[in-house]
C-alpha cells in the first residue's frame, strides 16, 4: 500500500505542540497566571499580548476527532439537551469533559482541561461557539465574552471594519478586568505582527501545493496548520514555519512530489473527516491523487493583520474571512483557488453537523462545475461523528470521481 511522504518538520511540530499544552496544563494550575479559552479564528492577539495562555477548544476536539474518541462521546452532550445536529466539536467535547475523559492524557500527561479565567469567542464561524463557550461559563462561572460578527457580507466595507473594531476596544476593557491590568498597546502590536508573519509564512507553505507535482497535500495541512490555529502571535509558530517552509521549498527544487506519480489534482472543500484523514489520504495516494488546496487549510491566511493599526487590522481580518462571505464571493475566492492549483476537479464534504463550513447544499458545486469546466464530487460525513460516514460509499464515490477525472 502506499503510504504518504513523510515532512521531518513534523517532529518539531509535536515537540510545539506538547510545549503548548503542558504550558497550559502548569498555567492552569498557577495562581498568578490567567488562562483565556478562545475559538480557532476569535481574537488570539488580543488575549496573548494581555499575558493570557491561551486553550482552543476545536483544537481539542479536533483531536477527539483525529483519535475516534469523539463517537463514544458525543451522546452524553445529546443526553444534557444537546442536539445530535448542532456542531460535532460542541456535543464531542462537552461530551468528553461531562464522562471526564481527555486525549491529553494519553498524548501529554494531563489530567483535565486547563480551568478558564475567561471565554472568549467570535460569531464569525457560527453561533455553536458562543453556546459551546456558555456552557462551560455556567459550569466554572466564569465570564463568557465576544464578538458578534456580520454574516453574508459581499464587500467588506469600512462600516463593517468600524463595529467589529468598536466591539474590540469594548472587549479590550472587559479582558482588563479579568487580566487585572491595561493593554501594553506596544506589546500589542509586537503580537499583530508575530501573527502577520505566521499567516504569511503559513501561505507559502501551502502555496508549495501550486507546484507540479505539489510538495504538500490537504491531509498534510490538516496536521501542520497546528501552530498557525494555537500559536499564532507568539515567536515559536514564527520559527516552525521557517523550518517547515525551507524543507518544503527544497521539496519543490528538487521536483519531490507529496504524491509519487501524481496524475491529477483537486481541490478538497469543507471540513476534514477527522478520523477518517489516514484513510481518504491513502485512497488518494493510491489513485495518484493530489489534493493540492482547501479553504479550510487557508482559514488560517490573515495578512491584513497591521501592527501599525492593530485593533482595525484585526477587525478587518476576521471579517474578510471566507466563512461569512456572501456565495458569490466564496465563489469567486474557490475559483481563484482552481485556477491558482490548477485543479482538475472539486471534491466537497458535507459535514452534516456543520452546514457553516459546508457549501454543497445550496447549488454552489453545480455552478462553480458550469463556470470552471471541471467535475465535482459530494462526499457525505461529518468533522467528527463517524455515524454520519459511510466509508464505502465515500470510497466508491471517491473512485468515480478519479476515474472522471482520467477521462
């Protein structure tokens, strides 16, 4: 069977990512530090230039995913009235803490999940992370702060830049209380900048998937946008991404495929299929596919970041992204993509518990297929509740699709 080519960045990797977590397990249980829970694209900045440790909890439930534990999980959060149908992150990772239970143990050591001083969320990728973060507010009785962001925004214009930025400056003093302190606005913009060059750097990573053959797959963003999601902001996902972008570039001299024999590209839009990443990479491999680009890997790109003008460059970042955007927008933006990676067909998963981050139900694929000349697939699946998954279905589907593409 062919396996995928190992990146040997990813050592350092786990090495950053278990410095994260074990310094978030030794904050947790220090008096003198405060611990900020935050979602994947809230306000990181904000909160590590205030001294803040900062916990993601999609990152943990990412992890539920990736290890299928999230399964097993997920109907004790159905049986304290949360829905089968919201977010699969929410039900897994409340789930999990309700039974006790964390792969952090396993992978780190640690025993439980680091206690909150604050939440801290954004509405810019959907209302499930503001009721997520409620739910553990209640329980610790902690305060559960945010942003409201606009949805199905065409342009973003500076009406749009004015709130959200207005609603950072308020959080700001919020976050004040808590932290016990003012913003250092100078360490502020020391952040925005850190932040500015992990998303630059983290581009030209997955940029290295427009060569031919592409150095880097989707399933390989997956796993390396780690730092890029938890780290952003701080020097440590700056020094990551330089040692992986130096091997990759080499990868793209010396013409190594991430895919031995490549012989078609595509584009992978929507959410991963968490635990089932190892199989659908492998069922690629073995077909000489590529999935060279995905929204989801470049969620994480904010170079409108500013430290010039730290608070609107924020805002403006975390408006812009791909998420809230109007469909023509995300078509136009997916379009782009194609034709950047030179794609020769879509593959679309719709997550069933995520209908934010799925974009096939309402005629998208139908038309970017018309507008762009290229085949698509709709595989059907769910970030992390396998019951929604049918793995021979996917493959078959999966086959067709390549075998389309060969034609």
């Amino acid at each position: 069977m062919t396996k995928p080519k190992r990146i040997e960045a990813a050592r350092r990797m786990k090495q950053v990512m278990a410095e994260h977590f074990l310094g978030l397990d030794a904050a947790a249980k220090d008096p003198s530090r405060k611990v900020a829970w935050c979602n994947s694209v809230g306000p990181a900045e904000l909160l590590h230039a205030m001294g803040f440790e900062v916990y993601f909890p999609e990152n943990h439930s990412a992890i539920l995913g990736a290890t299928r534990a999230a399964t097993e999980y997920i109907p004790y959060a159905n049986a304290v009235g949360y829905s089968p149908d919201i977010c699969s992150y929410l039900t897994a990772d409340i789930g999990a803490f309700l039974k006790g239970y964390t792969p952090l143990t396993r992978a780190y050591g640690i025993e439980s999940l680091p206690k909150p001083d604050v939440l801290v969320y954004n509405t810019n990728q959907c209302r499930d992370v503001q009721d997520w973060f409620t739910w553990y507010a209640r329980h610790w009785d902690v305060p559960c702060v945010g942003l409201h962001t606009h949805r199905n925004i065409g342009p973003v214009t500076d009406d749009h830049v004015v709130s959200i930025t207005a609603q950072l400056r308020t959080l700001t003093s919020q976050l004040e209380e808590v932290a016990g302190h003012e913003l250092d606005m100078d360490r502020f913009r020391e952040v925005v900048g850190l932040s500015r060059r992990c998303s630059q750097l983290w581009e030209q990573v997955l940029r290295t998937g427009t060569a031919r053959p592409a150095a880097i797959t989707f399933f390989d963003g997956t796993i390396h946008m780690g730092p890029a999601v938890v780290l952003r902001g701080l020097q440590v996902a700056v020094d990551y991404y330089e040692e992986l972008l130096a091997e990759l570039q080499e990868r793209v001299s010396a013409g190594v495929a991430a895919v031995e024999g490549e012989q078609a590209r595509i584009y992978w839009e929507g959410m991963p299929v968490w635990g089932k990443l190892r199989n659908l990479s492998e069922q690629l491999l073995g077909l000489r596919t590529c999935a060279v680009a995905s929204t989801y890997c470049n969620s994480w790109v904010f170079n409108q970041l500013d430290p010039d003008h730290p608070f609107e460059s924020m805002a403006r970042a975390y408006t812009e992204l791909f998420i809230v955007r109007s469909d023509r927008v995300k078509e136009d933006y997916i379009a782009q993509m194609c034709q950047d990676y030179a794609v020769d067909g879509i593959l679309y998963h719709d997550a069933r518990t995520c209908p934010n981050n799925s974009n096939s139900r309402y005629g998208m694929a139908q038309r970017l297929s018309q507008r762009l000349g290229i085949p698509h697939v709709t595989i059907d699946g769910d970030l992390n509740d396998l019951r929604c998954y049918s793995e021979e279905q996917a493959r078959t589907n999966i086959e067709a699709f390549v075998e389309q593409l060969g034609q």
